[in-house]
C-alpha cells in the first residue's frame, strides 16, 4: 500500500492537500483547497486496490470511472456533489464537495459523555430528514452500503444530515480479484451496521439500507454500540429496555430490523407511510370539535320546531291547507320545501291572487249566498252584512297573518343555507378580492416565559393558524449554548437576540438552530406558519448547556494513559488487553490471538505524532476497530480488515480485533516514521 501523499502536495496543478481527514482499508480521504474555485475546500477520495499486479489496476481503472459515472448522476442537496475524477502516479481519485459539520458518530460520543441520548423527537426527525435522500438515490438504482454514524453529518451551514462515503468504492475493491485469486467473502459494510445478507453475500437492496438506518437509529436512542444491542446466538436485538420510546415508533425500527430481508419495509415509501401514520393521530386529534351547522337536521332542528311550535296558536288550521299542495312535488327534503312554499307564495303578485286567497276567501264567502230566505227582513240583511264583513275581515286578517308568519317560520332556516350556498364563492375568492383577506387575518401575537434549566431538555407543544405568532422568551447568559429543534411541518421558527435582531444569518425561518449565546439578556424563539398553511401542530424541544459543562469533556485529552480505562465500559462483554511492543531496532511485528463475540482483542501501541501507523489482518475472519489514544474511533477505521494512517498525536493507539464468531486471527502491526519528500 502506498504511504499517504503529504500536506501542501499540489495534485493535477490544481487541489493543494491540507490534510487526511481519516482512511481505511480501501482508501484516504484528503482535505484539499481547489485553485481552480477560488480556494474552495474540496475532499479528494483515494481509492486504493488492494491489489497491485497490472490485472487489478487496469481493471480498477475501468470499474472506478463506471462507478463514479453512476455517483455523479446523484443530485441532491444532502448528499456530497461528485465533481470529478483523476489519476496521478498511478493512484486513482474523486473530487466531490467539503462538508462542514459533525459526524453523528462524533455527536452520539458527545451526547453519551454528557448523559443523555437522542429523544425520540430527535430520531424522528432525523428519519424524515433522511429518507428522501434514500429513495432518491434508490430511484437510481444506487444502493448506499454503508449507513453508519460516522458516514452521516450534521451539516454546521443548515443543520442538515448529509449522507457520505457511499460503499460503491469498497465494493469496487471486494470486486477486482486476478483470475487465478479466490474470491473472498465481501467485508463491504460496517460491523453491526449492515444486515447478514450484505456481509455474508456481497448482495445489497433498499430493505439492507434501511436496516442499517434502523441500527442507526437505536444506537442514537440508547447510546449503545450495536455489538451491545444484537444477541448473536438468537438473532435478535435488546434495545427497547434502554431507550424511551413509543410502541408504534418501536414497532417501525423492529421491522427495519428483521433479520430476514423479505419481514422489512420494502422500500422508504412504506416507512414513511408508516411514520406518518405514527404521528398523524395526534396531529389530528387536538383540533377535534368540529363546529354545528344549524341547516343540518341532526342537532339544529329541535330548537326551531321547538320555537316555532309555540308562535302559530291562531293559524295552525290554515297553515296545513297551504303546505301539503306544494309539499308532494319536492317530498326529499323538508328545507326545500319551505324554500318552494316561500317562492311560490308570492304575495306581491296582482296578476294570480287566487293561489293564496281562494283556501281563506271561498269559505266564509259560500256560506252567505246559502242563506237566501230572510230577504224581507231588514234585521236580517243587517245581520248578514254585518257577518259578512266581520267574516271577510277575519279572514283577510287569518289570511295576512299567515303570509307573514309561515314565510318567516319556512324562511328562518332557509335564508341561512340559501345565503351560505349563494355566498360560498366568498371564501374561495377570499384571497382574491384585497377587502376580504384584510379584516379576517389580522395578526395575534402570543408570548409566554419558560424557565429553562441548563442541562435539562424542555418540550413544548402547540398549534397555530395561520394568523397567529408565538414568541417563546428564554433567559440566557453570554458564552451559554443555546439548542432549539421543531417538530412538525410547516410551522418555522426564527431565534431573536434581546435586541430583537435574529442571533445570526442562520437563524432566520429554520427548523432548528444551535450556537453559543453572545450577550446576557431575554431571547425569543418566534414560531409562525408558512405561507399557505390554514393550521399546524408543532413540538418545540430547548436545551441550554452552560460554558462550564465542555471543560470536563476536554479535560481527558491531556491524560493520554488513563483515558483509554473508561472506553471499555461501553463495549460488549470482556476485553482483553494486551500491549504490543517492537523488538529492538525493528518497527514492525506480528501477533496472533483468539477472539469471539463475547471478547474484544484489544491491543495497545504506543506511537508517536508523524509516524505512519499501519495494521492489517493477514488470517482469520474478523474485523478491525482504531481508536485514538483518548478513546475516540478514528474515522473510516471501524469494520475494517486494514489500515494505515499518519499520526497526529502521540500516545497509544487502540487496535480492537472483533469477530461474530471463535476465530483465530493473525495480525501484522507496523510503525514507521514518514520519510520527508524530496
């Protein structure tokens, strides 16, 4: 294996090296400086075959342009931009985009240390905030391989995971054997990470992916290496005692769990069903009264028949005369029925009087021609006329009583639905016509005080309209680390300083914001709706760490020699640990041991900054783990069969040997010092 190519080396005339941001058994990655882009910090992937004869490199040279055709077919904004590829000096290299940020597996340590995991809330959102990137890149046919915490960062710019190191160029060096070698089982894939079929089989599909974003997740939630979770001799995982989390999301990340790959989610479409169908409930539960329409006949009837039974005593005889001939044409509804009774009734009309008057007129006008026998009789005639114009003013009375009661007995419900019915264009064109949005919108503006204990997690949970704003003040101090996350959709948040000036340029309408206070005063986490948006729901979680809380994290880094004692803690079962030292004069050695799933082998070398450190397994099925003399994983150095780097510090280094059944490994361990270049 070539050594790593120094800092300040200029590649292609164009990408300055500054540093190797960590390496494993199938490559480096450098951080380098793009002259061609004004400076702009790239990362330079160097893929290194494991074999070196003329069949190996000419066939890697054809299956790495392939493969990174395909990666740079992927566009999107969560996942690193492929810009290029180069050889140089007979090694072969990617350009793709820097990320700024923190890698979940550094961000778990960090949180673990501190103790306390990622919340459910947390994972949640992590989920949604990676699965569109998942089924984008499986819509292409691109499987990821290789989920792991160290391959997903918390970008610094948006607080976005970005998904990196995809397993395509491990897979490439597990694919390019010589025609007389063996082929070996595939090691693409970290251990505990990646599903039986993967490791066992080379064989990858979505369902393998979102297994290990199952792992992922449980790791987050407890805090755990997954070797601590996974029981080898049932294949199952024990996660659930350790971590505080619903049934219905325990149920999804079981089933993202199954060992067989047929029992997972087939694809990210379903598992984003199923989380939806998680949280939907009590998204729609709190706005559950919905308000009584009076036109409905369940609950309105009763109080007008009840209002309007009292109010006719004098015209109830004449008032079922009118009805039924108009009644029986529309019999399905008894509201446009009175509707009809009000339109046909049309009292204003000289033409046709008849309709309305002949039920009360004819009566009282037949009886008086019946009597025809007392015409001698003045008294009589008297009588009659005097009856007949008491008749006919009763029943012009009766008549003109009735019009105007039974209209507004039919109409006090029909008006109501008829307007409503007439005036629903009001709402759609709402928005159209300036009048009508102005008056109903009228902002409100809520504000409550919270109390936020440093090193306590504070959850608040709430809705808004689309009018309604609400500012959350928090007393903070100078220098304190203020953590805010949304959840939920379509509400954002903006973090004002007590100025009332947003805290920085990326606090302004985001999801969640994290950084260090500048100045002691009340600060105001503002949420409001997006635009379009009727109604939300959201769950705001706060944290406020205080500057005195980092100092002890950092203060194991000076102690190289004790640090390494509490690393084991988290690690399964026993550790054996043995120290490697040099014969005289050599720098380089080999070892033998046992190890199991129940055993960690872990050897100590003590090795000094600048000097090349390189470990490879030469016998034995089992993997390698590279720790830093403060406990911490070397990046790209888990799950690995060999590695090599250049130190940047000295202590002793961590080798773990880990394998998931009895093996006997041997294991070659060499430190060199780097050669200055000429």
């Amino acid at each position: 294996m070539q050594p790593p190519i120094p800092a300040g080396t200029i590649l292609q005339n164009r990408y300055r090296l500054v540093s190797i941001l960590g390496q494993g058994g199938f490559g480096r990655t450098y951080l380098a400086e793009d002259q061609g882009r004004f400076n702009e910090r790239c990362a330079l992937k160097e893929f290194i075959p494991a074999q070196s004869s003329p069949y190996a490199l000419e066939k890697s040279k054809e299956l790495f342009q392939r493969e990174a055709a395909i990666l740079y077919q992927i566009q999107h904004p969560q996942v690193p931009q492929f810009r290029a590829t180069f050889e140089q000096d007979q090694r072969l290299f990617l350009v793709q985009d820097y990320v700024e940020g923190k890698t979940y597996g550094t961000l778990v340590q960090e949180r673990t240390a501190q103790g306390y995991p990622f919340s459910e809330s947390e994972v949640i959102q992590l989920l949604r905030q990676i699965l569109p990137v998942l089924a984008h890149i499986h819509s292409k046919g691109i499987i990821h391989r290789d989920i792991a915490p160290d391959n997903l960062i918390l970008r610094e710019s948006d607080h976005l995971p970005v998904l990196i190191d995809f397993g395509v160029v491990k897979d490439l060096a597990t694919r390019i054997q010589s025609p007389e070698t063996v082929p070996q089982p595939t090691t693409v894939g970290k251990f505990g990470y990646a599903p039986s079929e993967q490791m066992q089989t080379g064989r990858a599909y979505p369902s393998s992916d979102l297994y290990s974003l199952a792992v992922l997740a449980i790791v987050l939630l407890t805090g755990k290496e997954p070797q601590e979770l996974y029981n080898e001799s049932t294949l199952t995982w024990h996660w659930q005692d350790l971590a505080k989390v619903s049934p219905g999301l325990a149920q999804i990340l079981n089933q993202m769990l199954s060992y067989k790959p047929g029992d997972r989610y087939q694809s990210v479409a379903e598992v984003v069903q199923a989380l939806q169908a998680l949280t939907q409930p009590t998204v729609v539960s709190p706005p559950a009264p919905p308000p009584a329409y009076p036109g409905q006949p369940q609950s309105p009837p009763p109080p007008p028949v009840q209002a309007q039974v009292p109010s006719p005593p004098p015209p109830p005889t004449q008032t079922p005369p009118q009805t039924p001939p108009q009644t029986p044409s529309p019999p399905a509804n008894p509201n446009l029925s009175q509707v009809a009774t009000v339109a046909v009734g049309r009292r204003p009309d000289p033409v046709n009087p008849n309709p309305n008057s002949d039920p009360n007129r004819t009566n009282p006008v037949i009886p008086a021609p019946s009597s025809g026998p007392s015409w001698e009789n003045p008294w009589a005639i008297a009588a009659v006329g005097t009856a007949l114009a008491l008749a006919a003013g009763l029943g012009s009375w009766a008549l003109v009583t009735s019009l105007l009661r039974s209209p507004r007995d039919s109409v006090s419900p029909t008006p109501s639905v008829t307007i409503t019915s007439s005036s629903t264009p009001s709402p759609t064109p709402s928005p159209t016509p300036s009048p009508t949005p102005t008056p109903s919108p009228s902002p409100v503006q809520f504000s409550q005080r919270l109390n936020v204990t440093p090193g306590e997690q504070n959850t608040v949970e709430g809705g808004l309209k689309a009018n309604e704003t609400i500012s959350y003040i928090v007393p903070g101090q100078q220098d304190q680390t203020l953590s805010a996350y949304l959840g939920g959709e379509g509400i954002l948040m903006t973090v004002l300083a007590p100025d009332q000036n947003p805290v920085n340029n990326r606090a302004k309408r985001v999801s969640a914001w994290e950084g260090a206070l500048p100045y002691t005063g009340d600060y105001y986490i503002q949420l409001s709706p997006v635009r379009g948006i009727a109604q939300a729901d959201y769950k705001l979680e706060l944290n406020l760490e205080s500057p005195v809380e980092p100092t002890p994290t950092s203060s194991p880094t000076p102690s190289p020699t004790p640090s390494p004692t509490p690393t084991p803690s988290p690690t399964p079962g026993a550790v054996d640990v043995e120290r490697v030292s040099f014969p005289p004069g050599a720098t380089e050695t080999q070892v033998s041991g046992q190890t199991n799933p129940t055993t960690i082998k872990r050897y100590l070398v003590t090795a000094q900054a600048g000097q090349v450190l390189n470990v490879e397994i030469t016998d034995g099925a089992a993997t390698l783990d590279i720790r830093y003399p403060d406990g911490r994983l070397v990046e790209d150095a888990s799950g690995v069969v060999s590695w090599q780097s250049q130190l940047p510090t000295d202590g002793d280094y961590q080798i773990d040997v880990i394998a998931a059944r009895d093996t006997n490994f041997t294991l070659n361990i060499s430190a060199q010092n780097q050669e200055p270049s000429p």
